[in-house]
C-alpha cells in the first residue's frame, strides 16, 4: 500500500495503522500485512518482520497463506502526509485508508457500513461502571468510567504498531457500540466525564488518534438505541471539550458518517455543522449501501452521482452527500470519501433481469424477490439475531474477490457473465444467470472513476471498506490511480 502524492513520496512512518483488530481464536497480525505489503511501499523493508506470536486470542498472527480465507482481523492503514516534504494533491491533505475485515464479512444491514467494530478494538459502553468512584445512575450513561474493550490484544497491537513506526488508532461506537451515545454525551457533566475516560484509555494504551462513530445522532440505527433530539448539539459540545482538552493536541480526531448531515433536534438533517468540522482533522463519509435488499429496486450500491438518475431512483450518492455536508459547514479538505471493495446481491427472475428481446443486455433498475434473501460469497453473515435480539436473513454480500472466486469475474477483474455499466451512478452490474442473482458492485472503472473525483473536488483522500475485499489491488490501484496517485 504504497502513498504517493504529485510531487514525492510519503515515508514510511507516516503511516497510521488504525486498529480495529478484532481477534477471534486466530488472526492475521500487523507484521503480516506490512509483509504482505512490503512489496508495494518504500521504506517497508526496514520493518523487522521476524517476531512471531501464538496462535492464540492475545496472538497477532496466523499463517499468511489463510489472510483470505479466514478474514477475521480489522485493522486499517491511514496514509497521512506529514510537514516533511510537500506532499500535496492539488493543494489538499491525503488521506489513503485501507480497512481490514474483522469477522466473517460486512453486516446485512442498510445503515450498517462498519458492521464488525464489535469484533474489534471498538471500546463500547457497557450496561454498568464508574467514574471517579460514582456509580452510574440513570442521568450518568452507564460505564463513563469503563469503557469496555471487546479483547485483550490493544497493548500488543500498540505496540507492534509503533516498533514499525506505525500510529495506533481506536474507533469508539460503531453500528453495535453506539446504544449508549446518547446517554454519555446527553450533559455537561456526563461529557465532561467521558473526555477524561476517552482520553484515559487513550494515553493508558499510548493510542495517536481516535475515530468516533455514532450511529447515528438523534437517529435510530441498530433499533435499541438511546437518542435524544439534542444529540447532535451535544455531540458537537462533547468534540469540542475532547479537541480542547490539553491531552488531545497531538491525537487525531475523525468521525464516520451517513450520506446526511446528523440530525437536529426537529429530526431534519443538520444545516449547520460548522463547529463539529473546527473540532475533527476528517470527516469519513461512508457512501456505500446505499441500496441494498432493503430497497424497491436493484440499485447501485455506492453511487458517484444520482442527479442523472429518474427521481424515484435518487437515493444518495458521493455527489449528494458532499453537497450536504459542505452546505453544512464541513470543508471539502477534511473530506475523506468512502469507496467499497463489495457489493450486494439480489435474487431476479431472469426476465426482469434482461432488457426485453435480450439475452445479454441487463435491464435498468429491475425488481427483485425481496423474500428470498440468500447468502453471498464464503465471507458473508449467515442469518442471524443481531445485539437487540432481532433476527437478520443472510447478509447477501459479495467482496469482489468472492466474486472472482467464484466465477462472475476473471483473474483481471473482467466480467464473466451478462454485465452492465450504469452510466449515471457510474457502478457496475453482474448477473449470475444459474443462481438468478444480480450484484451491484463497483468494478475498476467504478474505482477510478471514484480516485478522479476525489482529485478534482480536492477531497482529504479515500478509505476502502474494506481491502481484503480487493482482488490483486485492481480496485485499490484503479482509485490511486484516478486520484494521480504515481504508480508503483
């Protein structure tokens, strides 16, 4: 994963591995991907590769030939320039992150688009704890003094993490860590509490930069949340004493979000997020499930743009949403844009599939069996009881190397079976005529077309959800590639 800006190469130690590390009874270690890795960045042959761990729940490692068929380790690589050198495309920061699956695969969820933080070094709020002694009470948010690690290996990670001249970054919340959100940030005096936990736990375990993902504010997300039509306030004043804190000059601040600026209190996307973009280095978009088995339609699952489309057909895309949170007050250079390395399936009879007459050219928009949900490739959810206990059909997901696997694409990423380019939302279509299941997907050209509108709107870079999901780096490369990235 090598970073290249126009003029120069980053180095090596500015490279932010970004750990959600989620260790099952086995795992893929940092030293191997940076292995794994060494080939493709500068500087990587410096790193001592030599340690070995146990295969153990504390162990880093697992046999490198399993990376792909066990997938049960998250952890990203952020590419940060630095003030050495100009390392600047078109005058803007960026940012180039790589995620690394926890688990088996990606929820089936529709606003589920970091399903597996729980799997991972994603701290979350437990049902109880303390805070300077004071038992949680029902105006203090339960565990304001416990923020709860799901396994033992944070201290390791860190550790391998800086030997490689490497920063460690933790993620708070995610789509199963965010039911007490509400409740943590929900006062002054609950605020005031978690910054000092926060940032506690953050020089305990010498972590460099924290992400924050609510999801969402003053929204329902995994259907057991606590919400409150102030959220998003006081999200913005919880940033805002973290950033201020004396403690928190040198971490790096970011936070996942949706399509839509957070809500306000009358429930209606923010129109004024100016502070909450002062307090945060980037803002990480997360354009991808957009549609999926919870749509009308077969429909594009990370949309470039959607003005093109027929109304009924405009559900979000990339263009949209960067008009949505600059009009809010976000800056285009703390913009990090979301691109995916999977797609969602659909079960489609074949005469909705094809355009009338044909049996190549792939319908438009089709209609599908929404009652027949089936899994995806080897990495996808089986059905399931999701944290609140409610049930979930198979997640039907498809990493683009599955889909290589398994036959609908070739070794270079060409397609195999009947296929369709939409031009509008500038993403891919494949059609499995044997199973009766079309995918919605990014392809190369999707990617590149991604990395060249990242280039031309000045955004902080991209992040890839997640690059286990990349086949021989023919997505990655295709984004850099579209963003002037230098080849390698």
């Amino acid at each position: 994963m090598d970073f290249y800006s126009k003029k120069g190469t980053i180095f090596a130690s500015d490279i932010t591995l970004v750990g959600w590390v989620g260790w099952v009874e086995q795992g893929v270690s940092v030293k191997d991907v940076l292995r794994k890795e060494r080939r493709r960045y500068e500087g990587f042959e410096e790193f001592d590769t030599g340690t070995s761990y146990s295969n153990s729940i504390e162990g880093l490692v697992i046999d490198g030939s399993r990376i792909h068929d066990e997938m049960p380790v998250t952890f990203k690589l952020i590419f940060l320039p630095t003030k050495r050198g100009d390392h600047s495309l078109h005058g803007a920061q960026v940012l180039e992150t790589m995620q690394y699956l926890a688990s088996s695969s990606l929820r089936n969820d529709p606003h589920n688009p970091y399903p597996h933080l729980l799997d991972s070094f994603s701290a979350e709020l437990p049902k109880g704890g303390q805070h300077n002694g004071v038992t949680s009470s029902k105006e203090t948010a339960p565990g304001l003094g416990n923020i709860t690690l799901p396994d033992p290996g944070l201290d390791e990670f860190v550790k391998v993490a800086h030997e490689n001249n490497v920063k460690a970054c933790l993620s708070l919340g995610g789509w199963t860590g965010s039911v007490f959100f509400s409740t943590a940030v929900g006062s002054a005096e609950n605020r005031t509490a978690y910054v000092k936990t926060v940032l506690d736990l953050v020089h305990k375990h010498k972590i460099d930069c924290l992400d924050l993902d609510w999801e969402y504010p003053n929204r329902q997300g995994l259907g057991c949340n606590t919400i409150n039509a102030n959220d998003t306030l006081n999200y913005i004043l919880f940033m805002e004493e973290l950033r201020a804190h004396p403690s928190c000059n040198n971490i790096t601040l970011s936070a996942a979000v949706s399509l839509q600026p957070f809500n306000d209190a009358s429930g209606n996307p923010s129109t004024n997020l100016t502070r909450l973009g002062n307090a945060l280095d980037h803002v990480v978009i997360m354009n991808y499930d957009v549609w999926g088995p919870w749509s009308d339609f077969v429909g594009p699952n990370s949309p470039l743009e959607e003005s093109c489309a027929p109304k009924q057909y405009q559900q979000g895309s990339a263009q949209s949403a960067l008009e949505n949170w600059t009009k809010a007050g976000v800056p285009l250079n703390k913009i990090v844009l979301g691109v995916p390395n999977y797609g969602h399936s659909f079960v489609v009879a074949q005469k909705d599939a094809f355009v009338n007459g044909s049996k190549t050219e792939l319908a438009p928009y089709p209609p599908y069996n929404k009652t027949d949900r089936r899994m995806g490739d080897k990495w996808d959810d089986p059905a399931q009881n999701d944290t609140c206990g409610n049930f979930n059909p198979p997640g039907g997901l498809y990493t683009f190397m599955g889909m290589v696997l398994e036959g609908l694409l070739s070794e270079d990423g060409s397609p195999k079976v009947p296929y369709r380019f939409d031009n509008c939302s500038k993403t891919a279509y494949v059609y499995d005529c044997k199973k009766g299941v079309e995918i919605s997907y990014d392809d190369a050209k999707s990617s590149e077309l991604k990395g060249q509108y990242i280039s031309q709107m000045g955004l902080a870079g991209f992040s890839v959800w997640h690059v286990q999901g990349d086949y021989k780096d023919i997505l990655l490369d295709a984004v850099r590639k579209g963003a002037g990235f230098k080849s390698k």
